[in-house]
C-alpha cells in the first residue's frame, strides 16, 4: 500500500514528536525522490541550501541499494550515521519508501525503536 499525502505528513509528524532532538525527518522513494517531510519548524539545517537536495537524494539512495539487494543481505532493518554534529537514521517503510532522520547528538540509536514504531505496519 503507497502513503498518501496525508499519510506521508502524519508520519513524518509523528517520527517529529518522538524526541526535541529530531532535527529532519523526511521520505524518500528508492530513487531518491523527496515524498514529504523535512527540517523540523525552529532548526536550521547544517548543509548549504545549495547542497541540501543532492546531500537528500544521497541518504536515500545507499539504503535503497542495500535493500534491494535482499536476496543476498537479507530484509533491511535500519542504517546508522554518528557524525560530529548530527545522527542519521534511515528506515524503510514499504517496498521503495524510505525515511531519513537527523538527530541532534547524542540522541540517534536509542530512538529507534520508537521510529519503528512509528513506522511500525508500514512495513512490507
């Protein structure tokens, strides 16, 4: 089943209320379109706006290649990025949807379980 809009907000809404230190939370298809989402009201993004798309488009793109090689890997769970000044999280949530979040540090790992509930039956 794909979200729709509507669907698409009220995820990105939620995955935005589960921790003040979400910064970004956004869906992407498998190639590496933006579906919804973005930066949280009140946080200022770390990249240039001139990079923001293409830095997106890019941490969408690694999971969706790791995911379509289920096969081999087997299902994708999540990956993680722990960065000097920002965590990074992707999920997927249906078959070519995938969701990216930041976090302000330290906060990255131990909300996942709590994204994953969100995403919860979105899952394929």
């Amino acid at each position: 089943m794909r979200l729709d809009s509507e669907g698409l907000q009220a995820l990105v809404t939620k995955v935005l209320g589960i921790h003040e230190d979400v910064r970004f939370a956004a869906l992407f298809d498998s190639d590496g379109r933006k579906l919804g989402g973005g930066m949280r009201k009140g946080k200022r993004s770390l990249d240039p706006p001139k990079k923001s798309s293409q830095i997106d488009k890019a941490s969408a793109l690694y999971p969706a290649l790791l995911a379509a090689n289920e096969r081999y890997f087997g299902k994708f769970g999540f990956m993680f990025a722990k960065m000097e000044r920002c965590n990074a999280i992707v999920v997927q949530v249906e078959a070519e949807v995938f969701l990216v979040v930041t976090t302000d540090p330290p906060t990255g790992l131990d909300i996942i379980p709590e994204i994953e509930k969100v995403v919860g039956g979105r899952r394929r």
